[in-house]
C-alpha cells in the first residue's frame, strides 16, 4: 500500500488541477470515499472531477436525494452522499452497487460506508490555515494501488 499523499489546495483552481489528476488516474469500478467537515469542498470536487471528465452537467449536492447519477464522455459518474445514511445496509439498499462496476462511484461523507467499500481512494479534506480558499486534500489508497504520476506515486 502507498504511503498518503497529502496536497495543498491554495484555491479552486488547485483543486480543478487535483480533480483532473483524479480524472487520468480512476476507471470503471474505483469508488472514492470524500471526507471532510460541512463546507470544505465535497461537492466542488465531485462537480470538478465530472467537468474533467467532458461533461457540461450541473453537479448539485445529493444529500436529500442521496444518489445522482452524471453521464460523461468517459464514464457515468455515481454521486452519493452518505450524511443521512443510518449506515451500510440503507446505503447498500439504494442500489449503487448495481452500476458500480462500469461507472466511477464518489460518496461524500465516504468514511460512513467504507466498511461497504474495502478497496477505495479516501480523500480528506481539511479547511486550511491560509484564507477563505485554501485546503488540503489527503489522499489514501486502500486495498488496492493506483498508480500514476501525481496521485500516491509522485
Ligand atoms: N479550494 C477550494 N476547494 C473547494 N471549495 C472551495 C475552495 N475554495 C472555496 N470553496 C468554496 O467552498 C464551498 C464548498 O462547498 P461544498 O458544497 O462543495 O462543500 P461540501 O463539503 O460538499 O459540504 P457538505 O458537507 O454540506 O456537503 C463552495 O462554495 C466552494 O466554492
Ligand atoms: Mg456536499
């Protein structure tokens, strides 16, 4: 397993440049668990992740409808937010396992349902020290590698 990779997110084009990143490196099946506390940026990432992807669709925040689902050029993009999950079995009763295979799936409030997901990119964001802009993204490999430049194998 590759050590974490921890990137410092100055603005949003920084995280626009981490999103593309995420972009070269994921395929059908990876699944990204988002961390981090209400506002950091979960949303913003999974709206720059499936920008970089080619597609011009409206990435809104699924917490009350759970799940969205984002065709792009690439692959489909499955967004689930896992805030008002009571936990694993009402996640897995949504479906999403049913598409997983051939999509890219992203779950804000991912560290609710790792125990669902034993292979997955963790990302952690944090609010940083500098400005109303700045973030930092930590990023951890579990159960599987990816390896590709920039992302865990700088
Ligand atoms: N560097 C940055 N990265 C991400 N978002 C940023 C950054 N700088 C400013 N923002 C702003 O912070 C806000 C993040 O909101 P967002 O809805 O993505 O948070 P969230 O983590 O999904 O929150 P929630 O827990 O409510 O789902 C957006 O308004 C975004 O424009
Ligand atoms: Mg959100």
């Amino acid at each position: 397993m590759s050590a974490d990779e921890v990137r410092e997110l100055a603005d949003i084009a920084a995280l626009e440049r981490l999103a593309a990143d995420l972009g070269e490196v994921l395929g059908a099946g990876d699944v990204v668990l988002l961390e981090g506390p209400i506002g950091v940026g979960k949303t913003r990432l999974v709206s720059a992740f499936v920008a970089a992807l080619g597609s011009t669709d409206q990435v809104t925040s699924p917490t009350y409808t759970l799940m969205h689902v984002y065709e792009t050029p690439r692959l489909p993009v499955l967004h689930l937010d896992a805030y008002r999950l009571s936990g694993v079995q009402e996640y897995l009763d949504l479906g999403a396992g049913d598409f997983a295979h051939d999509s890219i799936t992203m779950v804000e409030w991912g560290d609710r349902v790792a125990d669902a997901y034993p292979e997955h990119l963790g990302l952690v964001l944090e609010f940083g020290q500098s400005g109303d802009t700045s973030r930092r993204c930590t990023i951890r490999s579990r159960g599987r590698s990816w390896q590709r430049p920039g992302i865990l194998n700088p």
